[in-house]
C-alpha cells in the first residue's frame, strides 16, 4: 500500500446517489493493506434519535456511521484521551465502543456530551477495495482544516466542502440530489 488514507476527509460525488453514501462526508479512522474503516459525520439516524428520546428522555441525535454493523454503536470523543478503552483518530479525537465507560464519564461529568458524537454501525472497505472507489473519482478526498468530528452537521456539511473546493465542485454543491433530474 503506498498511501494511507487514515485520518483523512471523504467526500461522495454526485455519481453515488439513492443509498446512505449519497452526499456523504466520510472520516477514515483506519487504512491499511487489510482494508479501512470510517464514520459518516452528517448522516442522522433520525429513527434511532427518536427511540432513544423515547426510551431516555434525553436528545441526543445518533448519526449513521455507515451501512455495516448497524447494532454497534461507536463514539467520537473530542479532548484528552481519560477513556481506557479509547484509540486515537488524531491528538484531539478518540473512537470508542465502550458504552458502559461512555455513560459512567457523562454521568460522573467527566465528559460533556458536546463533546462527543454517537454513531451506528461504520463504513468499512476490504483490502483496495476503497483505492478502486477513489480512483474510480465515487469519492473525493480532502483535507479539512479544522473540522469538529464532533459538531452537529447535516446534509449542510457536504455542500459547504463542496462549495469551498471551488471549480466543478460548485456545480455538483448546487446539483439536485437525484442527478438524474437535471
């Protein structure tokens, strides 16, 4: 493998429409010669946003991480790494399954809820599979520059990229989302 893709932003061309990658803007948390493992940041799971306020009486919006694994249940913690089952995205960002370890930090207010994200299930690609999705341009890959992982964001995100990376990216930011109708 002669580049990695960890830690880098994904963002899904108009090409990709009508299933949960349709403009989506991917983190990749892992790349390797195995294959790689990402979070869709501006996709809310809106059925289980509402369950959760249902069974809980709490908001908390829970985004779709991607189409595997969809009883798991992963979260972006933005701060020091003080979870002990946490791996790091970056020096400010940790991902964790640990829900148990999670909720025991919010309750005993060692972590804000504002600064973490709660995802379901992820995105995962087999060894090259991702490298043949790039290089057959279904995905863009940037480098965003301060971008929260953690931040509320909707289908907002992936115009705003689009729009800051100019040039034909202007024209797909203002395309309609079925392609096929313009």
């Amino acid at each position: 493998m002669a580049y990695s893709y960890k830690g880098k932003i994904l963002i899904s061309t108009p090409d990709i429409s009508g299933d949960i990658f349709s403009r989506s803007v991917l983190l990749i948390i892992e790349h390797n010669t195995e294959g790689a493992f990402g979070l869709i940041l501006n996709k809310i799971n809106r059925e289980i946003t509402a369950k959760i306020k249902e069974m809980f009486g709490y908001d908390a919006d829970v985004y779709e991480g991607g189409p595997v694994s969809n009883d798991k249940i992963f979260f972006i913690i933005r701060g020091e790494k003080f979870l002990e089952n946490a791996t790091g995205i970056n020096d400010e960002y940790w991902l964790t399954e640990d829900i148990e370890e999670v909720v025991t930090a919010v309750i005993e207010e060692r972590l804000s809820t504002d600064d973490m994200k709660i995802f379901s299930g992820y995105s995962g690609w087999t060894a090259l599979q991702l490298e043949n999705e790039i290089l057959n341009k279904m995905w863009t890959v940037v480098d965003v520059v301060n971008l929260d992982y953690t931040e509320a964001n909707d289908q907002t995100l992936w115009k705003k990229i689009m729009l800051n990376l100019g040039g034909e990216f202007l024209l797909w930011a203002n395309a309609p989302e079925d392609i096929s109708l313009n």
